[in-house]
C-alpha cells in the first residue's frame, strides 16, 4: 500500500505503508525505536492485526499542518506533520 502526496512546488512523492509506519513520530513508536534490541532468542508475540500486511485504513487531517493515519494493525497516535511527510522521502 502507498500514498502519492502532490506538494506545491509540483514535486511528487510516493511512501509505502511500512516507511510511514517505521517512522512514526508518537512517543510510544520512538521509545520502541530507542529500546534496546529484544533478545533473538525469545519469541516476540504479536497480534493477528500484525501478521498481516501492513496497510493504510485511513488518514484524517490535524489543521492546516499535519495528517493522523490510521494503520491496518490498529496505530492510529501518530501526527504526521507535512514537515515530516517531506522528510521521509529525503
């Protein structure tokens, strides 16, 4: 799954569900993403939602500034600012 974002200087930029979920900018995504690693030898458990794959059910603006997405896992916390969006594709 993607999303095509058309920005007014005409560049076009296309993000996959998993580079916009990887990089979510919430509290809780970035204290996972600074945690130390699990350890390789214990089984993770992970939902149902999370075996499948990743996709977008939904995105809803925040102002004039940002986009909440909502994920096929059921994360839905994330602000994504247009600042932010941009910098994914850097």
């Amino acid at each position: 799954a993607t999303i095509q974002i058309e920005w007014s200087d005409e560049q076009t930029q296309t993000l996959t569900a998993v580079q916009l979920r990887n990089g979510c900018p919430c509290a809780t995504c970035r204290e996972k993403r600074s945690a130390p690693s699990p350890d390789p030898l214990q089984l993770q458990v992970i939902t149902a939602e999370e075996a499948k794959p990743l996709t977008i059910d939904g995105m809803r603006p925040v102002g004039r500034y940002a986009y909440q997405v909502t994920f096929s896992d059921g994360h839905d916390t994330g602000i994504f600012t247009f600042e932010f969006l941009r910098s994914l594709g850097e």
